[in-house]
C-alpha cells in the first residue's frame, strides 16, 4: 500500500489533516486550562501590583504552553506558590536557595516540612540560633585577658545567657549592674524608706513567677522563694574568700531590708577564669549557697544542655558571621585604621 502512487499522493494532506485536528484539541484544551487557572488565581493576584501581575500572567501562559503533561492541581499551585513570592519580603531568594540545594538535600528540606510548621521550625531554630551565639561570644570573649566585666561580659548574660546555668534559670526576672536601692524597688517591689548601699550585684533575679513567695507554717508570707545571683570576674583574676564575702554582704542586706528572709534559698554564683587554691568549695550559709564556678565548666554545661550543637555546627553562616564581627571587635585600633586605609 505504501508504494501506491494513490497513497504517495494523498499522505501528506492527511498528515496535515490529522495534524490540524490534534492542534485544535490541544488549543481548545490549552483555553480551557488556561481559562479555568486564571479564575482560580485571579482574586489573589489582583491584589498584586501591575508588573507582579504580569510576571503571573506570563508564567501561565509559559506552564499552559510548555507543559502540557502538569495536571491543572499542580499548576495552580505553582502559580499560587509564585504569588505568595511576589508579596514576599524577599521575592525570589527562597528560589535560588533551593536552587543550590542538592537533590538529598531537597528530600531532606520535604521530610523537616512534613514534620514540623514553618512557624514551629523557625521558633525552634530561632532559640537554638540564640543560644549557639551566646556560647561562641562567651569563648571568644574569655580569650581576651582583662576581659571588662561591665561593658562585655554583663550583656551576654543579661541578655539570655542565664540559661546556661540550668532549666530552672530560663523564666528569670532580673536586674543587671542596678544599685541595691534598685533592685529593692524594681525586683522585689520592696519600700526600704531610706537609700540601700552602693553595692550593685552584676545579676540579680528571681527565677520565675511561682518563687515569688515562700510560706512559714503558719502560711504566712516570708517573701521570695529563690534568688539568683551572678558575679561575673573578669579573666586573670583568681576567684575566692574575697569574692565569696562580696555576695553574702548582698544578701545580708537583702534579708536585712526584708526583700529576703531566712527561708529563702539563694544560689549565687561567681564565675572566672581562675578559682584561688582551696577556694573551690561552696560556701554554705543555711539556704544560700555560694558557688566558685569556672567559665569553661559553664560552658560545658551549656554545651551539654544544647546536646553538643555548638561542636557540630561550628561552620554555621550566622556563627562565621559573629567570628568575623567578634574578630574584627577585638583587634587593636592601630589594626584598624591600616585595614580602612
């Protein structure tokens, strides 16, 4: 039959035909995507600017065309995917990360996804991210000697380092470097009627809302059920029986002035880089305890409470970034002024 003049001659306008009959089919069923798409994205990219609304007008178009084998499910998600883009912050970033992602690493992207909410994931990460950095300013803050205790290390922990100590020292209400007269008046809303000493503890706080009180047997209040309290030495300076008496002149005068009494439990802590020979024992005055602590045995504990994070992720950006801000903190000025130069 193919070598039928009949057949050579009628072929091509077959061809055509059935050609012709396929392309109608297809540019009815393009419309008929198209047109079904555009009324199901059309109320939220309506709210987008002018040129937004092109981009969507044109990347339908572009999918309707090229893609003939996307079913209309997927392809309204794409186009709902690239209006949430448009309205976003940071446009079309999200795309290009993904874009770097390796194939394992997009499978791994999904499973976290389908486990966990963007919000959940981002709080989560977001105080793991806190805490990591709290641990890496802290090292690079004790490499300096003389380390000021005011201006560099107060603030780390003033501003979210006392988890570090335990559980128990994350809901604290606190004060950093006040005067006594201070802290009488905005922590334990105390009236002492005459002004307090000059002395001004580097932390001290209340570990939560439910150690507010303490109660006798009586059921008669006593006052606050635990306080904390931190003194922070700076590096080169060797911690002991001075130390040790410097924090309990702070709680005589609390008990003193009835922020405190006798039943009230306070765990103080002094921290350095160095503990005096035979200064390493707690000093214990019934219910306070006055704790000599290294940084570094802080630091452990901290790298214990973060399950050893801080060793796996060292090559973390937003750790790379503080290395380099914390670096750049500590040279000399002269180094400074050569590198601007």
């Amino acid at each position: 039959m193919e070598d039928s003049e009949t057949w050579k001659k009628t072929y091509p306008f077959v061809q055509d035909a059935i050609r012709d009959i396929i392309q109608q089919n297809s540019e009815k069923d393009r419309l008929r995507k198209k047109s079904a798409l555009t009324y199901s994205v059309a109320p939220e990219a309506n709210k987008l600017p002018y040129d937004s609304k092109n981009r969507v007008a044109e990347f339908l178009n572009l999918i309707v065309t090229d893609c003939p084998m996307f079913g209309e499910k997927d392809m309204i998600q794409l186009l709902h995917i690239l209006i949430k883009l448009e309205k976003s912050s940071s446009r079309y970033e999200l795309l290009k990360q993904l874009n770097a992602c390796k194939v394992n690493e997009l499978n791994d992207l999904n499973n976290i996804m389908a486990s966990w909410t963007i919000g959940f994931a981002k709080t989560a990460l977001a105080e793991i991210q806190k805490r990591l950095l709290v641990i890496n300013e802290l090292k690079k803050k004790l490499e300096q000697k003389g380390v000021r205790e005011v201006q560099e290390l107060q603030p780390i922990f003033s501003d979210g380092g006392l988890w570090m100590f335990g559980a128990e020292y994350e809901s604290l209400d606190f004060t950093s470097n006040k005067g006594m007269t201070t802290i009488f008046r905005e922590l334990f809303k105390v009236d002492t009627g005459t002004a307090a000493s000059k002395n001004r503890p580097d932390i001290m706080a209340i570990p939560s809302t439910l150690s507010r009180a303490s109660f006798g047997d009586d059921r008669e209040a006593l006052g606050v059920a635990h306080v904390v309290i931190v003194e922070l030495k700076t590096t080169g300076l060797k911690v002991g029986e001075k130390e040790k008496a410097q924090v309990w002149k702070y709680v005589k005068e609390l008990n003193a002035r009835g922020a405190i009494s006798d039943a009230t439990k306070v765990s103080a802590f002094i921290l350095g880089d160095q503990i005096d020979h035979g200064e390493h024992t707690p000093r214990v005055e019934g219910n306070v305890t006055i704790t000599p602590m290294l940084y570094m045995n802080l630091l452990e504990r901290a790298a214990v409470r973060m399950m050893g994070l801080d060793a796996r992720v060292q090559g973390a950006p937003f750790l790379q970034e503080q290395k380099e801000e914390l670096e750049l903190y500590m040279a000399p000025f002269l180094e400074q002024q050569s590198s601007v130069t």
